[in-house]
C-alpha cells in the first residue's frame, strides 16, 4: 500500500515538471536555460520604492560635488543635474535632458542651450589626454536628443539634432554640425565649416553670414526660454505640506 | 447605444468637471489654492499581472520606468530616464549590467518578419546612453555604444562592441570580439584583447558609480543636505 502510494506521487510528480516545462514560454533552448538561471538569483528586496511623490529630483549632488545653476539659467523641472554641473547664466537645459557630471566636471556657458531629451556625460579620462571635462563655451545651440561625452564645444557653434560627439572631440569655434552626425573619439571640427554624416565629414565650408547667424540662434533661443522661465516660480513648496501631513498621520512613503 | 455610452460618459465628465470647479472656488476661499501636481511617474509599473521582479541591489533611477515583465538582476544598474518595457514579452537583464541615461528596451507585438522576440541582456553588458534595444538578445559582456539602435532580432555575442550611432538593421548577428559601426552598421575592425578587458572593467566601474547615485537619490526629505 505504502509502495503504491509512494510510486503514485513520484509519476504525478514527473508528470506535473513535465507539464510545466511545457507550460513555459517559447524560448530557445538556451535562452530559457539563461532566463531560469537568471530567475533564481535575483532576491528582490521587500521595501523597493516604487513610486515617489517626489518625483526624480533635479539637482543630485554626489558627495562634495553640487550642480550650479545661474539665477536667470532655464532648467526644465524635467531635467537631472547630477554631480559637477555647471550651468552659467542666460544658458537654458530643456525638457528630458540628463547631465551627468559625476566622473569629470560639466558646464554649459553663457546663453548656450541644451534641447531637450540630451545626454551630457563625461568620462574619467578622454583617449586624447587633454582635461575629459565636458564644457559647452558661450552661444553655443545643441540640438535635441543629441548625446556629448567629454567633449570641448567652442563659442558659437550650432550642433545638430540627434548627433553624438565622442570622447575627447573638440567642435571648433563657428562651425555648424548637421543632424545626426557622429562625431569619432578626438575629432577636431575645424573653425568655420559645416560637417555632417556617421562618422562626420566635411561638407563645406560657411559663408560669413552663415557664421554671423550662429549666435543669433542661441540668442533667439535664450529668449523663448526666459517666456519658459517665467511659468515656473523659483521653487515648489508643495512638498512642505506633504511632508505635514505625512508627519501627523504617521505614513512613511 | 455607442451614442448613449458617450452621452452618458459625457455627461459624468461634465459632473467631474463641475466637481472640481467647486473644490477650486473651495481653496479660493480658504485662501489660495494648490496648483502644483505630485508626480504621478511611476518608477517600477506593473502591467496587470506582469511585474517587474528587481534584485535589491539594483539602482533604478526615479525617472527611469521599469514596467511589466521585467527581471534585473544584482547589482545591475538603470540610469535616469530610461524606459523599459516589458509589456507585450519579457525582458530578462542579467547582473552586473548598466542601461545608462534616456535608454530604451522594448518588444513590439507585431514585426515585418511575424516573430516576436523577447529581449534578453547578459551579464556585465554595457549600455550606452540613448540606446534603442528592441526585441534584441545581447550576450555577457558585450558593449552597446551611446545612441546605437538594435532592431529585433539582433544578437550581439559576447565581447562584440556595437559602435555609437549604429544602426543594427534586423537579424544581424555581430560575432564575439568585433566592433560594427555606421548605418547600416558593418563589421568595422576587430576588438584588441585590451579593449576586452576594458568592457567588463567600465561595467564594474558603473557597477559602483550606481551604489554612489543610489545613496543620493534614496535620500529622504529631512536627509537631504545642499
């Protein structure tokens, strides 16, 4: 009897694995082999925040370092300033913007501008040697979406949208990169020409109107972002009465 | 009946609108009224039954969104802004690995080719800012350049290094060791043994960087010091 009973549950017990092998989804052999292992390790830990009223903070500093931003500088409350950021005045970071200075130092001049959606990070060290500092001079227009890392973009410069400047490249003063351009590690964009493509090529060089035009751009886009500026008052207080009411009811978030 | 469904669905929103007039001229006499909105983003989603499983020691930025059947494992990292969704299939993120700022991991339902692929990251795999992985399987180790978009079904082997800006078109496979570049992205030239040991030496150093950014952005608002 015990025999019998003993032989039953070990055949329901096969039969249920194999059903549930079967049951799972439709993975090659080996990536489901790479997916279970990957299951089993992961302990995932019980007080996870997944949702913070608060939001993503604007300003992260890490450590000693705290991103600085100008009185009059736009900042959209959508954008992440983490570590040694430097954004000087009349300057303007748009909408969805990270700006990661946490390896090296990041700055952004005088009435340059950052659309949105960009990515400004700086690596350790840049494969050139020079300083890997991400600094963006004066006047100086990055399309959106672009992505910069350790570069050095000189006074008056236009990049285009969606390029991708690569560590330690050096944009020279008066030049205009065309969207899209993917600019190698330790490229230099010579002064006064325009360059375009993946990886960026010459183009042509710019007239001497072109060249004029370049800071009126930045200038004209300082001053759609002072109308951006002004929706905002300087700060939130909303968080204060949160914070009240969190404190009386005893509610930890 | 679908012009009744909308008239009377129409004439609830009035009834809201009409509700909220009220709480207005409420606060207005109170003396001033609130008009800032919390944030409502949600870091960690789940869609109905499909929740994201994260190991404890993962940073997930609080403007990144890990949603539906997502799994990250240890010490794994997810940059600001990033999305990663997990909603149609499943994304599996082995350990070690960082999806840096503003990336994208996603599957779509319905594909040129009628497969649907879920998208599966190794271990220790470097993704660069700005990424687009979609339906996409990258192997341990390998390194994804900032801004590169993987379409679905492309499997980058170990150790391979997808440039930044490329355009990897679908079905590619990118063989262990090479480094493929452009639009359409092409094999470029072989990967030296030193710049091997560099991928798996920026994913622990990204690693660490993440423990750093996690400390400061878990901060409560009395914790907060600046």
């Amino acid at each position: 009897m015990a025999n019998l009973a003993r032989f039953t549950n070990k055949a329901l017990r096969t039969a249920y694995s194999i059903t549930k092998h079967h049951a799972q989804p439709q993975l090659a052999s080996s990536e489901r082999a790479f997916a279970t292992e990957a299951a089993k390790s992961i302990t995932p830990s019980p007080d996870r925040v997944n949702w913070d009223y608060r939001g993503q903070r604007k300003i992260i500093p890490l450590g000693q370092w705290l991103p600085k931003i100008a009185v009059d500088a736009y900042v959209a409350p959508n954008v992440v300033l983490a570590g040694q950021v430097h954004v000087w005045d009349g300057a303007s970071v748009w909408p969805g913007c990270v700006l990661r200075g946490d390896l090296n130092k990041i700055s952004i001049g005088f009435c340059s501008n950052v659309q949105e959606r960009c990515v400004l990070h700086a690596a350790w060290s840049s494969p050139t040697g020079l300083p890997a500092e991400t600094s963006i001079e004066r006047y100086v227009t990055i399309g959106a979406y672009s992505l910069l890392r350790s570069c050095t973009i000189e006074p008056e410069v236009i990049i285009g949208q969606h390029s991708i400047l690569m560590e330690g490249s050096i944009v020279e003063t008066h030049s205009i990169l065309e969207a899209g351009s993917v600019v190698p590690p330790g490229r230099i964009i010579p002064s006064g020409e325009l360059w375009a493509g993946n990886p960026a090529k010459f183009v042509r060089t710019l007239t001497h109107e072109e060249t004029l035009e370049i800071p009126k751009l930045a200038v004209a886009i300082n001053d759609l972002s002072k109308d951006h500026y002004h929706e905002f008052l300087p700060y939130s207080t909303i968080y204060l009465e949160v914070e009240k009411f969190k404190k009386s009811l005893g509610i930890s978030v | 009946m679908g012009t009744l469904g909308r008239a009377i669905y129409s004439v609830g929103q009035l009834i809201r609108k009409t509700g909220q007039a009220v709480d207005r001229l409420g606060s207005h006499l109170q003396g001033g009224y609130i008009e800032e909105q919390l944030s409502r983003h949600r870091t960690v989603l789940n869609i109905f039954d499909k929740a994201p499983v994260i190991d404890k020691d993962v940073f997930v930025a609080p403007s990144a969104a890990v949603i539906g059947d997502v799994q990250i494992g240890k010490g794994s990292s997810i940059w600001y802004g990033s999305v990663l969704r997990g909603d149609v299939n499943i994304i599996r993120i082995g350990s070690g690995t960082n999806l840096q700022d503003n990336s994208l991991v996603h599957v779509a339902k319905s594909n040129l080719s009628g497969k649907v692929l879920p998208t599966i990251i190794g271990d220790n795999v470097t993704v660069g800012h700005s990424a687009v992985l979609h339906g996409c399987t990258v192997e341990d180790e390998a390194f994804v350049g900032m801004g590169a978009i993987l379409l679905d079904g492309v499997v980058v082997e170990k150790n391979a290094m997808v440039a930044a800006g490329a355009l990897v078109r679908q079905n590619t496979k990118i063989p262990s060791g090479e480094v493929w570049a452009g639009n359409p992205a092409k094999f470029l030239r072989k990967l030296t043994d030193e710049e091997i040991a560099f991928i798996s030496q920026s994913a622990t150093n990204y690693t660490n960087l993440a423990q750093v950014h996690a400390a400061e952005n878990s901060k409560s608002y009395e914790e907060i010091e600046f």
